[in-house]
C-alpha cells in the first residue's frame, strides 16, 4: 500500500492504494485553499502542509493524519520590519538526523529540529551578500530544491529560480555556487549569465553522492563533482524542458524526466505523455509511456508534481498534471495506469 | 476604543470572537494591538512588514479603508476577504 499526498489548487487529497489495483481518495484537507506542497516526515511520522492562501499569505501546518487535528507551525515568517514578506513555501525535505529543510519564495531556507512544529530562518543565505542580486524566474523567487547527502550533515545543495545551484559544507554557515558548465539558452551566446541561472529541479544519486542530476530551464545536466560543474545530458531527449526529476536511489546512472514542448509552449510533447529513463546517467533516453494517454494529450507537470517510492525492480513513480490527473507505475516506468482522474490542478506528489 | 470584525477563518483564531475593541488611532495601529491580543492571528491580517496582505479590505464603519485611516472610539473596523483574491 502506497500513500500520495497530493497538494491541489482547491486543498490536500490523500490517495492510497496499490499500483495496477488502484487508488483511492481517502481524506481531502483544506478544502478550497491552494496547497502547494505536503509530505510525511519520515522522521516524526507527521504530514506536513504548506497552504498558500491568497488572502491570508503561506502558512505551514502539521497533522498526525489528514483527517485530524492540524496545527499551524511556528516561526515560518521573515524578520518582522523588513522590506520583504513570504510569499510562498515550495518544498520540505527531510534531512541527516531527523532535521526538516523548507525553502521558498524569497530564497529563503528555514530548518526544522522538531519534526516540523518549530522553524528557524536560515540567516547565512538570508544575509548572503549577493542577495541583492538575485532575479526571481517566473515562478518567483523560489527555492524549490534541497538535496542533503546521505551520512553528512554538514553538506547539503540548494537550487533556487534564478540563483542557480548553491552548495554548503560546513552546516549551513557559508555558500558558494556551483554553476560552472550550465549555458541558459534564454540569454545570447556570448551573454555572461552571472547568477541569473534558472535551475527547475535538483537531485543526488544515493549510492554515488558526488553524482546529481538537474533539469534546468532548457537543457538536462548531470555533476559527477558534487555540484561544482555540470555536463549537458539532454541529447535524444524530444525536449530538454520540463520541471521535474526523480532518481531510482539504487541506480546512480539513472534519472527520470517528463519533457515538455517548450518553454513558450509548456505542454506533453506532440500530445503525447511520456516519461523519460536514462540507465546510462544521460548518454541514451527511453521513453515510457505504455498506459499513458497517447494522442491530443497537452498536459502539464509542475515542478513537485513527480515523486518515487521504492527501488530497484520495486521502483513506483507518480505524477500528476494541472488537468487534475494522477499517473502511476509499480514497474519503474514500463506500464501506468491513472491513479486519480479527476481533482484540482496539482501542484505537488509526493509518497509517504 | 474601535472595535474590530472578523470573520472566519481569522474569527476561529481569535478565540472563536467576532468582535474585539482595541485602542489605536489608525486601521494599522488597531490590527496590531489585534495581533498583540490574538497571537494566532499573527501573520494572517499583516505580513512581516507590517502591510495589510494584499487580498484583505477594510472598511471603517462601512467605508472602504486602508491602513492608514484614522479610526475612533465609535468606528467598526470590518476585516474582510477581498474578491480579487478569489481568482487562483
């Protein structure tokens, strides 16, 4: 049995079932309010929603279940008095010994040592001194990306739209970028990008460390310096735009993508769903489609919308798409079947 | 003092209660005290600058406001979700 929790435009469903059995709704949280991103902490066991309410401003709540009590967490909120407020929450990742991360928009990291119920605002990138700096992509200023490394604490990659890549080795204390290699090809050819770097998703192979994977804006990379330079994967793919990625932590050649046509035109590639393996860290691409919808399909995947469970031959992978569909496959990508058919845009997937 | 209305969701969080009279001499200054009698309101009516969120309106005794309208004993401050808002 697997548990989807899935952030929809019009609140949190949580989906459970079994790929190739089929899924079912089994609770819906906040209704009516956009929530952009929940996950279960591994750790705690909680489940953790960032709900953006237009009125209201992002609020971070946690719950024992989806149908209980949830309770609005503390210190998710930039200094008081300053020239800048929350915008938005985009991601939560568990990290090294039980610590939470959770990065949004503008650029801001907060931690967590509670399991979600406390935050702290991380104040070396807050007080980075490029911040002035920074461009938002379309997106906002986002960071939307938060890679630990599996037994070291101290290290830990952060992507944000348009700040690039940003690596730590020493517990969060200092930063410094990791974006030799990347050539964005929404500046002329002998433009210099600076910072303005527009990363959509990054990811660390388990079993490798050293070895990440991204999709940026227009083009695929891969690292096999932990996030220092970058080399350009994405020949063979039908595009090399898209949002998100996952990996299979028991290959680290592998990667997951799911092209769009472009970024003037953000729609599944000639009406065709198609998921997109490489086994050989990006040298060849394969697509995967068998159970996906095939002909005047113009979908859309959002960059938290591609989550994984598993591994190896075990391998589950989930998305869901702004028409309201949820895709799964128990086979690693070979066969899908719709897993939910017909909620609110979704924002995010992820497993628990 | 002003006395300030709400609605839900901010009702719920202060306590359950619509109607809270507060000292202050502009909207600004009575959604603060709001915020400083109601912690768990903290964040939902003003953001971390102290500005009124983008989607909340004010009317002062029935008139459209903002956070710099003066207001008195004998006003009602009504927090309310605006419209445009609605359209995510």
């Amino acid at each position: 049995m697997t548990e989807l929790l899935v952030g929809t435009k019009k609140g949190l469903f949580v989906l459970e079932g079994t790929p190739g059995e089929g899924f079912e709704v089994t609770a819906r949280a906040f209704a009516g309010e956009p929530v952009e991103y929940a996950m279960r902490d591994p750790a705690s066991g909680r489940i953790l929603a960032a709900v953006t309410s237009a009125f209201y401003g992002p609020k971070l709540h946690h719950a024992e279940d989806a149908h209980g009590e949830w309770t609005q967490a503390t210190g998710v909120e930039l200094p008081e008095g300053g020239e800048q407020a929350l915008e938005r929450l985009w991601v939560i990742v568990a990290g090294e010994g039980g610590r939470l991360y959770m990065g949004g928009d503008p650029g801001v990291l907060f931690e967590s040592a509670d399991g979600g119920a406390s935050w702290a605002l991380v104040r070396s990138l807050w007080d980075h001194p490029t911040r002035p700096d920074w461009q938002p992509g379309g997106g906002g200023l986002c960071l939307h990306s938060i890679v630990p490394w599996p037994g070291e604490p101290d290290r830990l990659a952060l992507a944000m739209s348009a700040v690039g890549v940003w690596l730590t080795d020493d517990g969060l204390e200092t930063w410094r970028h990791g974006n030799e290699g990347l050539r964005p090809n929404y500046i002329p050819e002998d433009a210099e990008p600076g910072m303005t770097l527009c990363v959509h998703d990054l990811h660390r192979a388990a079993q490798r460390p050293e070895r990440m994977f991204m999709q940026f804006h227009g083009g695929v990379y891969r690292s096999d310096d932990a996030g220092a330079s970058w080399t350009g994967i994405g020949a063979g793919l039908p595009s090399d735009f898209g949002f998100p990625m996952v990996l299979d932590p028991a290959d680290p050649d592998s990667a997951y993508v799911i092209p769009l046509e472009a970024d003037m035109d953000r729609v599944t590639p000639g009406g065709r769903v198609r998921v997109y393996e490489t086994r050989d860290a990006g040298e060849t691409w394969t697509a995967r489609g068998d159970g996906l919808p095939s002909e005047h399909a113009y979908l859309t995947i959002l960059r938290q919308a591609l989550d994984r469970a598993g591994s190896g031959s075990e391998l589950e992978l989930y998305f869901g798409t702004t028409s309201g569909a949820v895709f799964g496959s128990g086979d690693a990508g070979a066969t899908w079947a719709p897993a939910a058919e017909h909620l609110p845009p979704v924002y995010s997937v992820r497993t628990a | 003092m002003t006395t300030v209305r709400l609605r839900e969701p901010l009702k719920r969080l202060a306590g359950g209660r619509a109607d809270h009279a507060l000292e202050g001499a502009t909207v600004a200054e009575v959604l603060a005290a709001l915020e400083r009698d109601q912690p768990a309101l903290a964040g939902w009516i003003l953001d971390e600058r102290g500005r009124l969120r983008r989607h909340i309106n004010v009317y002062v005794s029935g008139e459209p406001g903002g956070a710099e309208t003066p207001v008195g004993p004998e006003d009602r401050v009504d927090v309310l979700p605006a419209i445009s808002g609605g359209a995510r």
